[in-house]
C-alpha cells in the first residue's frame, strides 16, 4: 500500500475474540479487502486463544494445568517457553506480586454483581495460598515441573496483550503501516494514521466507562490498561476491587486503574498491572519506569504523566 | 535512563515470537544499574619438573589477585567506571636453560624466591549516542621494578539496519624498566618500551539466534623488549603484531543457553605465530544461576631467534631461551559458576592448563614450559 494514495478509507474490521470485542482499524479501498488484510490477525487471535485459554478445555493451557493438577513435568513448545520466561521476569521484578499461579485465588472470592458479601474463611484461604507462588514450580526451559500438586496457571495478563503485539508484527510485515489494533482496550498501533497524523485513544473514566476522561496521542508502540473497578464487591461497607494480592490471598481495598504506553503492549500491560498490585506504591513504581502513564489510585487521586 | 525493570520485561518480551523492539527508540544507552564487584584470584603454576632442573628452586611463580570494581551510569549519556587492582606474586623463574650431558635442555631457576607486588588502577569513561557509544580509559600499573602508563581510547557504531555493528579502538603505554639488583647481576639499570595497538571488528546479528563477529588488530611494540632478568636474552627493539580473531555465539532455546566459539590467529615479526580455539557453553537454570564448562586449544611456532639453550656466546644478534618464545601448545579447561541472588551474584571460577611440547608448532621447544591452576571467587553487589 503506496502513502501516495488518497482513495483510501479509514475502516474499523471488528471481530470476537478472547472474551472482549476486538477492532482493528485500517485504511483501505474497500471494506472486504480491509477484512482480507486482517485475516492473518484474526486467525492468529485464535490460534493464541484456543492454546492459551484456561475455559476452553482442549487448550494447551488446560493441559498444562492437567498436570499441575495432579503434580509432574511436561515439556513445552517455545512459544510457550517465551511466555513462562515473560512471566517469570514479571514475578521477579515485582518482587513476587505478579504471579501467574494466583488465579487460583479466584475460588475463594466471587467478584460476581451478587458476589459474597462475607470474607472467605482464613483455613479455605490458607490451603489455596500454599498452592499459589511462581517459585513453587521449577521452571527449566523446556521443563516445566510442578513439585506442588494442585496448582494453576494462568496467562490472563499477559496472552491477549501478546496477541496485541504479534498482531502489530503481523500487519507491518504485510505492509500495513497505519494500523490500530485493539483486543479489549489492549493497543497497539503499527504507525501514525494514513497522512502521517498520529491515532486518538480514549482512555474511558473507570468509574463511568462511557465518558471518555482523556485523549492521549498514539504514534507508535502501545497502550494497555489494568484496573479494579469492573467488577468489586463491598464486605462490611469495605469496597474492593478483583485485582488479588498472591502474598495475602486478598484483593486491595478501594479500587484503581492505570494505563502505561511503552513500545510493547506486552510491557504496558504487565506494568500497569504490577502497578495496581503494588497498591499505594503504584505512582513512585510508575514514575520510575519514565513511561507515559494515567493512573487513578485508590485514594481516588489521578496522576496523569501521559504528556511525558 | 530506563529503570531496570522496564529493560527486564522488554528484553524478555522481545524474546516472544513475533514482538519487535520499536526501531526509533533504539538508541544506545549506558547500563541501567551501578555495580560494585569483588574478585579474589590465585594462579600457580605447577613446580618445575626435576629432571629439567639444573639449578635453583623448582617452585614457580604463585599470583594471588585482589581486584575491585565500581561502574555506573552518569546522566543519561555517560557511564563511569573504577577498576583496581592488587596482584602479589612470590616465586623463582627461569634464569638460563643449559644443554644437558645427554643432550637434553635443563633449566637453573632464579636463586632465591622472588616476592612481588603490582598495582594497577584504571578510570574510564563512556558517552552514549543515539547509534552508538565512545569511550576512553587511563590506566597506571606500578611494581617495584616496572611502571606503566597506557591510555585507550574504543567506540563502537551501530548501522540503521540495527543488526551491524562497527567497533574500533586504540591503545598507547609507555613502560619503564628498573630491574632490581642490576649492578650486582650485570643488568640494565634502567629501560623503556613503548605499545600501541589498534584494532577494528564487525559484529553482525545473524537472526534471533547467531551473532557472528570478526576483528583484526595490530600492536606495535618499541625499545627495551628483552627479558632484563635473564642471563642471556637479547631481543629485536621492535615487535609488530598482527591477530585476527572470530567468534560465534549460538543461543538455543528461549535463550536459556548459548554456545561460545572463538577462533585467534596472531601472528608477529619475531617470527611467533599461534591459534587459539576456545569452545564454551553458557547454561541458565532458572534465569539466576549460570554455569559455563569451557575448553580451550592453543599451538604456537617458535620465534626465529629461540634457542633451547641460552647462547652464552651471543653467536647470534638476537637469542632468548625464554619458554614463552618457544614452540609449544597447550590444553586447558575450565568451569565457571555465576549465581544472582538478588541484588547479589556470586562467582566461582577454575582453569586447569596443561602446556605440552608436542601439541606445539615448527620450532624448538624448551624444558621450562609451565602448567598452571587458576581459581577465582567473587561477589558483585548491584544498585
């Protein structure tokens, strides 16, 4: 596609995927031929769900967590190598707070609108937590080895930003140079607009996902978004939010969100999450990455570093 | 200057098939993290054999180095670093090699047990580009009988493709002999000698697996380049070398290992020329702790002016019988263990080197050729 053209529309291709309505917009001569191109994303969108889904029980990750289940080893391919790797460097570097064997967690709460009103009992809690923690597995590329029978994996916060990333690649290496893709409000962009201008993002107010609370400027990279509101429960007149502590078994009182852009959605996914998990640390943890960033944190407070 | 954590998570997403590193934002920058580093080596050499000792203490030369490092990022553009370090060495060394009865060479060592002290110090600097990184050092080595003052300068460039890189450098030292006890031994009271080297290499990424890189450099060595300590030994007053080194690196697997082949050829005007293969594989367990097995081959032909036996008569303008001019080769292994514990990595090293007449090149060979064991501990303490 020459940037000569000027026949060119601004198409947004929609498709279902991983739970969430996903858009890739894209300039083109025609709505069929804006679809054509994003086969190629759409197709490996489902790939990467039917592997990675932990509700899909064929999925590779049902597999894994097969295993973990009953405890032993199996082998893994080197996507999936990659992706442990990833998570691994997420649990080292929150010291512990971003662990993708939490999720079992999940049993004991139910952020569901008519959720619990009660604290879950401290002995459920505790048996949950003594099969939740990155380093109770031993990973050893490609071995993957759970000493602890009955854990879990899950690659929630980090597969459909993945899918983000290889979508951007995916599309660059078919020439298209003035995409936006967006899974569920993970975004990446392969390039400025058709013309050179760069893309407008919404970031929608947490607390009123309907009304946008700020535009911010997308030429390159991409943009990921963590938040508690979506779903909370009150306990005792206590709000929290479903982002869980691995450390307490507990989630966060209040709720809070951020959005980080970096080069790679995979990154400001995990940093924006590892954010909300260092709770009243999230704005000096994000500060320190000197990445732009919006974050509103439990106190309500904003910190809006996206003109950084 | 990113924060560590931000260069952790990207390197490890741009591990993941199919993420890419945003081109524009590519620029090179210094190292994230100050480091503060430890180690403690030994090196002994293996007594002489006692049939090739005519004379003297067979113990050879046993080095104990201190060394204590600090680097760290300055600004956004600059990085510093302090390297120092503090050798002590006791021991004798060859002082001629006689032509035996039987014919076989035999060496008399230096008398008594020589004790020696080395101090080195080296502050250098870097500035980052956006393509690119230039840097400069000084260094001063002092011992007793021996002073030394060298200054280099090194950069290195890195093409739009950002898979070539261009790396060149240049060094100068300016060396100062006093040998001791010169009058009573007939030594020369005092000399100096002169280096410069240059060299130029080029890196080039191959694919997400393989980085080949290739590099020659020269050195260029004046004035006073005999052995002040032995009884005979008269060398030409300049050396010029020529080395032309390649290296390989292979990762395999979510790169949690890597395979390390070098291959040196050097060559110089005395007439020494050698190869050099070294063979070694990194493994990571667990992202924190690296082990590194490592072989090494080594073959050298002797220099035109070597002699087995010290040529007391100077029929010849130049001679030396010291072993390190000879023809020989050499076998060594080593292991390597690096353990991060936090802001903590621990180091643990040994190399076994056994040298052998026979693995050598054309040439003499000589009695006095060594084989030693080197061990080293440390810790470094990042922030």
């Amino acid at each position: 596609m020459s940037d000569t053209r000027t026949d060119l529309t601004l198409f947004d291709v929609e498709f279902q995927a991983m739970g969430t309505r996903c858009t890739i917009s894209l300039y083109a001569d025609s709505s069929d031929n804006a679809r054509s191109q994003c086969e190629v994303v759409i197709a490996d969108v489902a790939r990467l769900e039917n592997k990675y889904s932990r509700y899909l029980s064929d999925s590779f990750l049902s597999e894994i967590n097969a295993v973990a289940e009953v405890g032993g080893a199996l082998t893994v391919d080197e996507e999936t190598a990659a992706l442990l790797d990833y998570a691994e460097s997420c649990f080292v570097e929150s010291d512990g707070l971003f662990d993708i064997t939490s999720g079992l967690l999940r049993r004991a709460w139910n952020f569901q609108p008519e959720g619990q009103t009660e604290l879950p009992d401290a002995d459920v809690l505790a048996a949950l937590l003594e099969r939740v923690g990155w380093d109770r597995l031993d990973w050893e590329s490609p071995l993957l080895i759970f000493d602890t029978p009955g854990m879990e994996l899950d690659f929630g916060g980090i597969v459909k930003e993945y899918a983000a990333d290889r979508a951007a690649t995916l599309l660059r290496e078919a020439g298209v140079d003035h995409a936006l893709i967006n899974l569920g409000g993970d975004i990446c962009v392969t390039g400025p607009q058709h013309g050179g201008d760069p893309w407008r993002v919404a970031i929608s107010d947490p607390s009123n996902p309907e009304s946008p609370l700020r535009l911010v400027a997308l030429s390159q990279g991409a943009l990921a978004s963590s938040g508690s509101y979506a779903r909370c429960i009150e306990i005792e007149g206590v709000k929290y939010g479903h982002l869980l502590n691995p450390r307490t078994g507990h989630p966060f009182i209040g709720t809070a969100a951020a959005t980080v852009l970096a080069d790679q959605c995979i990154v400001a996914g995990s940093l924006a999450t590892i954010a909300l998990l260092k709770n009243s640390e999230a704005s000096q943890f994000l500060e320190q990455m000197q990445l732009p960033f919006l974050l509103i944190d439990q106190n309500r407070v904003i910190f809006d570093r996206l003109d950084l | 200057m990113h924060s560590k954590t931000l260069l952790a998570l990207t390197s490890s997403a741009l591990a993941l098939p199919g993420v890419v590193a945003v081109s524009s934002a590519h620029a090179d920058t210094p190292p994230a993290v100050s480091v503060l580093s430890y180690r403690a080596s030994s090196y002994k050499e293996d007594d002489l054999d006692a049939s090739a000792l005519l004379a003297g203490s067979a113990e050879r030369y046993d080095i104990k180095v201190h060394q204590l490092r600090y680097s760290a990022p300055v600004g956004e553009k600059y990085s510093f670093s302090l390297d120092s370090s503090y050798e002590s060495m006791s021991g004798a060394s060859p002082w001629y090699t006689v032509e035996s009865v039987n014919g076989d060479a035999k060496v008399a060592m230096s008398g008594a047990t020589i004790y020696e002290k080395r101090r080195d110090i080296t502050a250098s600097g870097r500035r980052y580009f956006d393509s690119g990184n230039l840097g400069i050092s000084l260094t001063i080595s002092d011992e007793n009988d021996y002073r030394s003052n060298s200054m280099a300068v090194d950069g290195s460039f890195t093409l739009a493709n950002n898979s070539t890189t261009i790396s060149g450098g240049a060094s100068y030292s300016d060396d100062e002999l006093s040998p001791t006890d010169a009058l009573l031994f007939n030594r020369i009271p005092s000399a100096t000698k002169a280096n410069s080297s240059a060299f130029v290499s080029v890196t080039q990424i191959l694919n997400q697996f393989s980085i080949l890189q290739s590099g020659i450099s020269t050195a260029r060595a004046s004035g006073f380049l005999s052995d002040p300590y032995k009884l005979v030994d008269r060398r030409p007053e300049e050396r010029n070398q020529f080395t032309w080194t390649t290296s390989w690196r292979r990762y395999f697997r979510a790169q949690t290992s890597a395979l390390h082949a070098n291959y040196r050829y050097y060559d110089d005007d005395f007439g020494v020329s050698s190869h050099t293969l070294d063979l070694s594989l990194h493994k990571t367990f667990r992202r924190s702790i690296t082990l590194v097995p490592s072989l090494r081959y080594y073959q050298q032909d002797a220099a035109n002016f070597f002699t087995p036996a010290s040529d007391f008569l100077q029929a010849s303008d130049f001679n030396s019988a010291d072993f390190r001019l000879s023809s020989y080769g050499a076998l060594s292994a080593g292991l390597k263990l690096n353990a991060r514990v936090g802001k903590y990595t621990f180091v643990l090293s040994g190399e076994r080197y056994k040298a052998d007449a026979s693995l050598g090149g054309s040439g003499a060979s000589s009695p006095g050729i060594i084989d030693f064991t080197r061990l080293s501990a440390g810790i470094d303490f990042t922030f």
